[in-house]
C-alpha cells in the first residue's frame, strides 16, 4: 500500500483522476462530500459538503476547464472551481441549478452541453449550457427510472433501463429522437459499448451484439 485516505465512505460514484492548480489529484463523490485527493500522497487538498439523500448516488464528476460539475440525487447540478491561494485550497461556486438532477445516470459533455437524464418528472432528457447552467430543453417526461448515455459521433445512444435504445441528436435547440429499437426484454443497468456499426449490450443474464446500418 503507497498510501490511504481514511475519510468518510464513498459512494457508488467513480473517482476521477485529473490536474488541478498544477496538482495531480483524484477528484471523488464520498456520502457526505466532494474532495479533491493529492494522487501521489493522499492528502486531503479540498473539500465541499454534497450529501447525498440516496446511498445509490453513482454520478461520476466531470472534470471541464479546470473546474467540476456535480449532481445527485435530488442535489441538482452544481459546477465550482477547485482554487489553490498561498498554498490553501478552496472551492467557488459557478453555478447551481434545480432545474435537472442526476440519479443513476451519468450525463455526458459534447463541447459546451451537458446531456443527460434527470430523475425529476419520472425520467427528462435534457440539454444544459455548461458555461451559465441554464437549462437549454427538457422532455416531458416519464422517459425511464435510468438511462446509460454513451456519445459516438454527433449522436446519443440513451439505454434506457427497460431495454429501450433512443438515439438522437446532440442539438441545443431540442431533443430529436432519430429512432428506438427494444434490445432487451430484462432490466438494462451498464453502459452500452459503441465501436463502429457494433453495440454490445448486457442486460440482466446475457451480453447481446447489435448493428446498425
């Protein structure tokens, strides 16, 4: 063992490994926090309170411009910058918005947009503008409790958890859904994998391959 950071537990969300102020350090949502790790020592460097109303927040942070954007569960979004000043760290808010929140699905940046589904209204794909947090578009609703979100070329696969693929278009003006196919007939919690014309998808008991012409 090099080294450990004994604070509170994680959750189910991803560590991100990135370069901050000039400092390599792994960036990480804990139940109660979001903190930003020395890579190399296992320094506590910052930290910011984001507790989670749910022990299955996964949402992985994005890292973008030096500065973070989080979400969970009924936390909304939030994007701030992790700042070093004669050696002491601490985080600036950029901005906060309720409008959209993440439970499970993992949205994804396409240049300046986030893209992804909020849990509210049963389940909206929307479109948010990183640099203010205004909320481009959002569905209706009642689209599904999840969504895997995975971009390959100008496009967006959404797999919905109930075995749905949606693929539409990265627009900021609206949500365009180009087709859907039912790739599963079980519940589909992990991300489709893209190369090529070939989708491989895992639903509860098999690994299906899909191509798309």
């Amino acid at each position: 063992e090099v080294w450990s950071w004994t604070g509170d537990g994680p959750a189910y969300a991803s560590p991100m490994v990135t370069e901050l102020e000039g400092v390599r350090q792994i960036v990480t949502v804990t139940q109660e926090r979001v903190v930003g790790v020395n890579a190399d020592t296992g320094e506590l460097l910052w930290e910011r309170p984001f507790v989670s109303r749910s022990t299955n927040n996964s949402i992985t942070p994005i890292v973008t411009d030096d500065e973070i954007i989080v979400t969970g569960h009924n936390l909304g979004v939030t994007r701030f910058h992790p700042r070093l000043t004669n050696g002491t760290w601490s985080t600036e808010t950029r901005w906060e918005t309720d409008e959209v929140s993440m439970f499970m699905s993992n949205p994804v940046l396409v240049d300046e947009t986030l893209y992804g589904l909020s849990h509210l209204r049963a389940g909206q794909f929307f479109a948010i503008d990183v640099a203010s947090g205004a909320t481009l578009w959002r569905t209706e609703g009642r689209e599904a409790t999840n969504s895997a979100v995975v971009m390959a070329d100008d496009l967006l696969f959404l797999l919905n958890d109930d075995g749905d693929l949606v693929v539409s278009r990265t627009d900021r003006s609206g949500f365009t859904q180009l087709a859907r196919y039912e790739v599963s007939e079980s519940a589909t919690w992990a991300q489709p994998a893209i190369t090529g014309n070939r989708i491989f998808v895992k639903d509860e008991a098999h690994v299906t391959l899909w191509t798309v012409d």
